[in-house]
C-alpha cells in the first residue's frame, strides 16, 4: 500500500478557485430571472429527453405538463389553476432511470416521470415553441408550478440531424445560402440591412425574407440573390422567451457570423475565400514549428493592445492594431524577432475575437493618449477633486498628467486610479474575456472595424508573426460564457434559443454564474457543434496553430477531445491548452468528466500547473494584506532570505523545503508517476505529493503541462517579488531572482509559458487584476528604458485592502524595486540566455512521461538538503544516449542556487567530465552563470554562485 504525504492545506481551495474564476472578467451583465408574474415560483423541472422529465419534487405522485401557444399562459395560486393553457399531458412515474448518465448531479434530487406525447393532437416539437409549465402534485396537493427547461429535449429531437449541417451566411455562385439552428421560435426572417450613402449614418433595413423551417434539423434556411459578399444582415425571430414568459419579436445578429459592423451591430456576409481578403501568399504561408513534440515549445503571452499601444516607434494609426505586428522596425518587432531568434517558439494573443468590452467607433472612445479636458467632459466628478480639476483646465495628455499625478499618488490622494476608473467605461483597452462573436477578429483591433477589413489585417498579422517573426501563433477562446444572456443588448444565444446554451441552475432557472458571466453549456451537442465549427474556422481560415482554453474545467474533456479531433482533421499539428481548474456547479465532475487537470492525463492536452507557479512566486495568486509579505516562495528568498515578517521557524523551514519539492517536481514536467524523495526523506510518486491537500503530481507527459511563474492573471512576477523581498535586497540581486525564478519554467521538462514583458522587469504597479485597467497600469516599455513600478496605487476594488502593505513596501524598498534601464537589459539578456539554454538540447524537452521518469533525477534532496538550492540531472549516457535527442551531449546538469549564499563544492552528485554549457561559458560575467566568480566544477564538485542559474553538459563520448 502507498504512502501519501499530504500537508494540511494551506486555505479553502473551492474558495480561491471560485474567485479566481472572477479574474479577468466583467461581472457587471450576470444575468438571472426577474421576478415571475405568472404564479410559478422556479425553474425545478427539465427534460432528461424527449420522453422524460424530471421534477425536483421527490415525494410528487404525478406531474402535469401544460403548453400555451401564445405564452399567455398563467397558474393562479389562489384556485390552484392553469389559465390560458393550451393544452395539458399527464405522465407514468419513469420506470427506468436511464437518466442518470446525463444528470449525474441530480440522481439524488429528482425524479423521473414519462410522457407519451404521441397520445396528444400536437407534437412535441410544436410544444417547444410555446410557454411550458409543469404541475407536480402528492395526491390532489400541489407542490410545486415550475417553468420547464427544455435544453436536453432540443439535443434528443434535432441534434443528430442538425450537426450535419452547416450554419451561418454561406455565400455561393451569385447566392447565399443562410441556416439559423433556431427549433423553438416558431417564425424566423432574414433581414437585409442596406449601408447608408452618407458615412455613419444608419443602415437601412429592407423588406424581411420569409425563412423556411426544417422539422428534421430544427433549423431555418432560405436561399436568395438578394445578398451576397459584403451584405449586411440580421435574424428576426418570433420566439417564447422564459425571461418576460412571453412571446418576443427580436432582431439578432447571427451566432456563425463571420464578419460584422462597427459594434457588431449587423452581420455581414463574407467569402473568406475572396481574393481581397488574402495577403499575398496567404495561400502557401506555412508555420515555422512542429508542434508534434508541444514540450519543444515556448510560449509568449501578448495582448494585442499592450504590445504597441503606447510605443513611439509604431506608426500612430497603428498603435494598439493587428497591422502593428507587421511593422518590422518598431521596437516592439524588434524585440519579438530577437526572443524568437532566441528560441520562443509561440505567441500567444489574449482574446482576439469579437468582444463586447471595448466600444469599436473610435470617435466614441478615450484614450490616455487623448487630453484630459476631453475625459473632464464625460466625468464631471473629476472636477470635484481639486488636484484633478487643475488637470481638466490644462491642455495635456491624459498620459501626461498621470505621469504629474502619480508622483503625488498616496491611498488618502489616490489621484491615478481615480482617473483610471473614470476613464474605463470609455478607453480601448480590455482583456477580453467578454465573449460577443465566437468566430469574428475583434473590431477595436483593426484600423477600420466597419467590414471585412478586419479579417484582412488579422490574416497580415497571422502572416508577419509567422513569416517575419518566426513564430506560431496560439488563440486564446473563451467558449465558457457569454457576456451576456438574456435579453440584454450582447445576448445573442440565448435570443436565437432562449434556455439552450447557457447552462441555467437546475432549480431556478437562472444562468449559472461561476464563470464570472453567463455561463455556457457546451455539454450541449448543438453548443458543442458550434464550438467545432468556430474552431474549424480558426485553423483553416486563420491558420491558427493552437488553441488557449479558458476555464477549461467548465467544459466536458469529451468535447475538448471532439473539438481537438475536428482541428486536427484540417491541421494534425493543432495542439491544446488550458486552464484546467475545478470549481463552481461543475466541480469533482458533478455533471460530467471535465477538462480539468487531473482528467487531462493521456489526452495529449496541457494544462497550466499552479503547482510550481505557487511553489516559486510563494502563497497563492488571492493573498491580500500582510500575507502578500509573509507569503514567500522559492524564487524570492523563502528561509535563505526572509523579510521582516518571517520568524525562522521550524514551520517556516518546513513549508520552503516543501516548496522546493514542488518546484522539483514541476521541473519534472508534473508527472503523476514521477520518483522524487521529499524533504523527510521519502521517495514518492508525484500524485502523492502534496499541493493544497490535492495530488501535486497529475500529468501523464510533461506535454500536458504548461509550467509558469507570471502570467496575465495577478500580479507580475516582479510586483509579486517586491513584496516578498528583504528590504534591503539590491536591485541587481532582485533582477537576478527574477530569472531565477524563470529558469524553473524554461529550463523544465514542462511546457514554459511566459508573460510578456517578464524579461523586462514588467511592472503592473501592483496591480492584481489588470484586465479593464487601461493602457496605463498594462504597459510594456519595449524600449527597456522604463517599467510601471510605483505608477499609481491600483484599482480600489481589486486592491484597496492591499494599499497600506502597498505603500509600505514601496516606501521601504527605497530605489531598489525600481528597475534602471542597465537592470530591464540586464534581465533582457538573462531571459534570452535561458531560452537558448531550453533550445540547445532535447534533454530540456523530452516530453514523453516514461522517458522523463528514466532519465530525469534530482540531488540535493531529503532531509539534509541545502534550502534554496535545485540540482536536476538529465541522463543521456552509455545504453540511454539517443542521438535523436542529444547527439553531442551525453548529460546535463541544471543548478540553481536561489539563495544569497555561494554553493561552494557541493558533492552530492559526481560531476566528473561535465562543464560549463558552451552559451554560459561564452557569455562571460554577463551570464546569469555568473555573479563575482563563474559556476564551474572542480574534481566532480560543483560551485554556483548566489542567486545563479548554471547550465553543465557534459560531451558525448562514443
């Protein structure tokens, strides 16, 4: 029997997930019921099928279901009575509980009664176009009068027929083919929306083209000349919604849009095919890497905004653009060729699809590069604070006076944020994760958001980053929720088929929320089909090469594999990522085996590991007030450097040995299976490891692990750092943990992913959650001669409990936290050393689980281990040397020493016949091998100096 080593956890884990699901997210559009008006009190009854539903009244002895064509339909309480009904079924108490497989979360809580539907004058497909009501009764008593969900009857009755189609505006020989998946409306038309002569002007709505209705499929379809490429378009439907309970005439976008209007106001018709549409050489455009091995990988995380918005080398109409990528002399280029050159292999955009967030009219928006005076007139209160009303009187920037301002900024004058967030409803800038359109390029991005141009510089961006930068390109998708549900103006699923594709509480009806927003419910097959064809689309007409999840546990691991199968049938190298977290009303596979990290193992599908990301940064990504202090990891001096809030406990001692096994094991690509003796001396698997009272261990191959210390989420690694660093640390010393902490990630067997600007000292001005933060706290200084260090105190709702540890840091750290322009290159060169260290060999990047478990080992472990000090050993020698990996190498040794003491001579490894890797020995005292003396071994021992990271490999010998 195995011994598992589980620490008591270090804090309610459900708890941190659910808010770390707010990250990043506009919380302000949750969608629920309004109070009913018709006498029904819930939502608790749905269908399992198209024969079975289930009420939430265990102790029922009869359920009724009722139908209102009209949605007129009404239960008076008082008489106990359904008015207005059209007509009514009785049920059998369900004889099998065949449900079960598709409501495991409910078996316990419900109960099943059948209807036989044939045995009334209308179909039950006519039944779901209506108002649904159901009655569940003991004897003559009522128990309950529920509005009915109808989600799984829809797959039962259409799915199989539906998923065959193609849906959308399908432009063909001088016509156009439209589809809508739309089975509960009961009319549907096509509306032609003409563009007005006169430039902003609106669009001029046309005669509506009947639609006509396949029972089969569920879906609407017409043919017609009447538009083609460039046309614009919406869907008006008749449709019973459950949020007014009645029957609402609606005009909605198309959910398989493919390009749209400003504002995504209308859907436009577009052939992706049209010449016009392509840059040259489109067509024959390959991508520069393999992604057969995805552990060959290293993946840099941008933000299309944050990546030139604010940069004085990119021309200014396209500052913050797809087409600022194509700009090959502009600093930011520049800088990413040299990373690629380097060795990082991808870029990874933060959400680049259609998103409700950012307003794309450009006359309408507010900018910090426009003068303050402007943002006075659409925030008055500005003028209410005396400091800020002086700035509305001059005729400077908005970026300029934050710049005045943020040398006076304090938590009682917190003058930036204030700005900050009065500019937010107005800027450019978001994150993105607001989902509008699934499967058309974000407006904002473009220099014209008005049509198809759009899809043209997306597609040149796609084409530089591969062609001139030299790397893949990796889509984040946000297929979790919506921004909306309902009947809210950026609703548009839940307008086409109300009650379908969010996934609504099974009691109240309401959309489920754990997301942030509305969440979907791709356990849906329609959803899911959608979900494949917008994938599809990416990969053939985009030529994406992989794919960021978000939440990924909120969606089945079944779909995941499906929509994986789908893009690999167009591109076999598609490779999947995401976040694999376990929370909310899905969580511990309630309603279905997720795509959490756990789940993952054998698929092939990474996942990001907060294993070694806590383990190093130290605490956990939600720590508030003096914990953001007390809470030190790995990278930033845990017991070899404590700060003013450690006691140098044996606690203490214990939790920075742990944590330097956690590192140890991440390092080893996280594999579940993995051999590592731990700090008491045991030698355990890495599922018995423990991570917060979970197994820390769950990957299968270091492949479905994407190992990180930074990324958009929380702090930066440098902000994170200066709260857990001693005072009077140097600053060339912090600059040298930054890499430190790094090196972990590049040089694991994991998949390294990599926050843009971390190798440029990015400062986020402590920002937590930057995500509708503006341009200000979110840049990057690609000239390496500033960061946003002490900027600004962040947002107050994210963190105006952090503010006084804020400026106590900052106050005590003196210029040490600063980073000097000598620091930002400094760093810069240690980044890319590491990069090229990672892509020197093939023992960096093994990614098979068994061939790590063979040859991957780790010393200075157990109960004598020196704190602070990771020493891994990869195993190319005698019977193991395969050519194919290393042929020159037939070992390396990775050691890294992060502490402010040399390691001098350290023996607990024979070292004979390996030396300095080549790029660190070249390097000189520029190297991160280097600090007052280079790392180097003498008579098999090793020395490394403090706060050092030092490569060893040792020559083939045939």
């Amino acid at each position: 029997m195995k011994r598992t080593h589980f620490l008591q956890p270090l804090g309610a884990s459900v708890a941190i997930a659910t808010i770390m699901a707010l990250t990043g997210c506009n919380t302000d559009k949750e969608t629920k019921l309004p109070p009913r008006d018709i006498g029904t009190t819930d939502a608790s009854v749905l269908f399992a099928d198209a024969d079975t539903l289930l009420t939430h009244q265990t102790n029922a002895t009869s359920l009724t279901l009722y139908y209102s064509a009209d949605g007129t339909m009404r239960y008076n309480p008082d008489t106990q009575q359904v008015e207005n009904a059209t007509a009514s079924v009785e049920s059998t108490l369900a004889t099998q509980d065949h449900w079960q497989l598709s409501f495991p979360h409910l078996q316990d809580d419900v109960k099943g009664f059948d209807f036989d539907f044939a045995s009334t004058d209308i179909a039950l497909k006519q039944w779901l176009k209506g108002q649904l009501l159901a009655i569940a009764k003991d004897g003559d008593t009522v128990l309950t009068a529920t509005d009915v969900q109808p989600a799984r009857a829809l797959d039962a009755l259409y799915a199989e027929h539906a998923e065959k189609l193609n849906f959308g505006a399908i432009p063909d020989a001088g016509h156009t083919e439209f589809r809508l998946w739309a089975p509960t409306a009961q009319q549907v038309s096509l509306v032609p929306y003409q563009s007005a002569s006169e430039e902003g002007a609106p669009k001029q709505r046309q005669t509506p083209i009947t639609m006509d209705f396949d029972a089969e499929s569920g879906s609407w379809h017409v043919a017609t000349t009447a538009l083609n490429h460039g046309d614009y378009y919406r869907y008006q439907l008749s449709v019973y919604h459950p949020e007014t309970h009645r029957i609402e005439r609606l005009e909605v976008t198309d959910p398989y849009s493919h390009s749209l209007s400003t504002n995504s106001s209308y859907s436009q018709v577009v052939d992706l095919n049209a010449p016009a549409l392509k840059p040259s050489g489109w067509d024959t455009l390959s991508t520069p890497h393999s992604q057969q091995n995805p552990a060959n990988s290293v993946i840099y995380e941008a933000h299309v905004r944050d990546f030139s918005a604010l940069d004085q080398s990119t021309p200014p109409n396209l500052r913050g653009k797809y087409l600022a990528f194509t700009q090959n002399t502009t600093e930011p280029v520049k800088h990413l060729t040299a990373l690629a050159q380097s060795g990082v292999t991808h870029l990874h955009l933060l959400p680049v699809f259609d998103i409700a967030s950012i307003n794309e009219d450009a006359a309408q928006r507010i900018d910090v590069t426009d003068r303050f005076s402007t943002l006075c007139d659409k925030a008055p209160s500005l003028k209410e604070t005396p400091r800020l009303a002086s700035e509305c009187d001059n005729h400077q920037t908005i970026q300029a006076a934050l710049t005045d301002l943020a040398t006076q900024d304090s938590a009682d004058t917190p003058y930036v944020q204030t700005v900050m967030a009065a500019m937010r409803q107005y800027d450019s800038f978001n994150w993105g994760y607001d989902p509008f359109h699934y499967t058309v390029p974000e407006g904002s991005y473009a220099t014209e958001p008005e049509g198809t141009a759009r899809i043209l510089e997306f597609r040149k961006m796609i084409m530089a980053i591969k062609q001139n930068i030299g790397m893949n390109v990796v889509m984040d998708v946000v297929y979790n929720h919506t921004h909306q549900a309902g009947l809210g103006p950026y609703s548009v699923l839940d307008k086409v088929v109300p009650w379908y594709y969010q996934r609504l509480n099974p009691v109240t009806g309401d959309v489920e929320q754990s997301t942030c927003c509305s969440n979907t419910a791709p356990e849906h097959r329609m959803f899911a089909k959608l979900i494949d064809d917008s994938i599809a689309t990416w990969v053939k007409d985009y030529k994406i090469d992989a794919f960021r999840w978000d939440l990924m546990g909120h969606h089945p691991l079944a779909q995941i594999e499906h929509t994986l199968a789908v893009a690999r049938g167009i591109n076999s190298d598609v490779y999947f990522y995401g976040e694999g977290w376990n929370f909310g009303e899905v969580a511990n596979d309630r309603q279905f085996v997720q795509a959490t990290q756990a789940n993952l193992a054998g698929t092939g599908i990474g996942s990001f590991s907060d294993r070694l990301r806590d383990a190093v940064r130290g605490g956990g990504p939600f720590d508030g007030g003096e914990y953001l202090r007390k809470n030190q990891g790995f990278g930033n001096g845990q017991w070899v450097a404590p700060n003013d809030l450690q006691q140098h406990s044996n606690g203490e001692r214990a939790s920075a040995l742990h944590n330097a096994d956690l590192v140890r094991l991440g390092m080893a690509g996280n594999l579940k299976d993995f051999q590592l003796q731990i700090a008491n001396g045991d030698t355990v698997r890495g599922d018995e490891v423990d991570y917060n009272g979970q197994p820390a261990g769950y990957a299968q191959d270091a492949w479905e692990v994407q190992n990180y210390v930074s990324k958009h989420d929380n702090q930066t690694l440098w902000d994170n750092n200066q709260y857990k660093f001693p005072y009077a640390m140097p600053l060339a010393t912090r600059v040298r943990a930054q890499a430190v902490s790094l090196s972990t990630a590049l040089l694991g067997q994991g998949v390294p992913f990599i926050h843009m600007g971390s190798e440029l000292l990015r400062s986020k001005s402590m920002q937590r959650d930057s995500y509708d933060s503006g341009d200000w706290y979110n840049r990057v200084d690609f000239s390496q001669q500033t960061t946003q260090w002490d900027q600004g105190l962040p947002r107050e709702d994210k963190d105006g409990y952090n503010w006084p540890m804020i400026e106590t840091v900052i106050a005590n750290h003196n210029s040490e936290a600063k980073p000097t322009p000598q620091a930002i290159s400094n760093m810069d060169s240690y980044f890319n050393e590491l990069v090229a260290l990672r892509m020197s060999s093939g023992l960096f990047h093994l990614g098979q689980g068994s061939v790590i478990n063979q040859r991957v080992s780790f010393h200075n472990t157990g109960v004598s281990q020196k704190p602070g000090l990771i020493v891994m050993q990869i195993d190319n020698s005698g019977s193991l040397h395969d050519s194919t990996i290393d042929a020159t190498r037939d070992g390396i040794i990775v050691a890294i020493n992060a502490s402010g003491t040399a390691v001098n001579d350290f023996d607990n490894i024979n070292a004979t016949g390996y030396q300095l890797h080549s790029l660190q020995a070249n390097a000189g005292n520029s190297s991160i091998a280097y600090s007052q003396q280079a790392a180097h071994i003498t008579n098999g021992k090793l020395t490394v100096p403090a706060w050092s990271v030092a490569v060893f490999e040792k020559p083939h010998q045939p």
